[in-house]
C-alpha cells in the first residue's frame, strides 16, 4: 500500500479548489491509497473530515514558519499503514495511470 503524506496552503479562494481537486484525484487512484494531509493551515482539518483522510495537525516548522520535511515524512511513516511513502505537493493531480508506475 502507498501512503501519500502533503502539506496544504490555506484553503482559500482558488488555491481551494485546485487543492480540492487534486487530493480528490488521491482518493480515487485504485488501489487506494492511504492519503495523509498535515498542518494546521486554514480548512485543512476540515478537508481532511470531509474527504474521509488521516489529518495529523503538529508538524514541526522552522523560523520561518515552514514545514519541514523530515518531521512530514516521520509522522507519516509513524501513522501510515504504507510499505511506501510519497510527499506531493498539495496542488498536484495524479492520473489514474499512476498507481501502475507505483506497482
């Protein structure tokens, strides 16, 4: 199983629904994979709620605010039940073609 780990803008106007759309594509790839989205960013958790995904709120961030990568990808691998692990960006729709090059 894959487990797919991202980390979202605030769900606001048109990054809203490109984000929608794209993590929507997650959740209809076959075989399913388990999609985790984290952060604390505006509608995130509600999203996730909606979307029926794990949300895990406490990444830790930089100075700067940002996210760091190695404490997504820790967490994700802590709550996953994937043997593989991918980050995408939260923008990003995947085709359906792409559980075949996962396989």
């Amino acid at each position: 199983m894959l487990t797919i780990c991202a980390v979202a803008k605030p769900f606001k106007g048109h990054i809203e629904v490109i984000q929608r759309n794209a993590i929507v594509s997650w959740t209809k790839l076959e075989p399913k994979p388990e999609v985790i989205l984290c952060g604390t960013e505006g509608g995130t958790a509600e999203w996730a709620r909606e979307l029926g995904i794990l949300h895990v709120a406490e990444v830790a961030r930089n100075r700067h605010g940002t996210p760091l990568l190695a404490d997504i990808l820790a967490g994700a691998e802590k709550r996953g039940s994937g043997d593989m692990f991918a980050y995408l960006n939260a923008d990003i729709i995947l085709p359906r073609e792409f559980m075949t090059g996962v396989k």
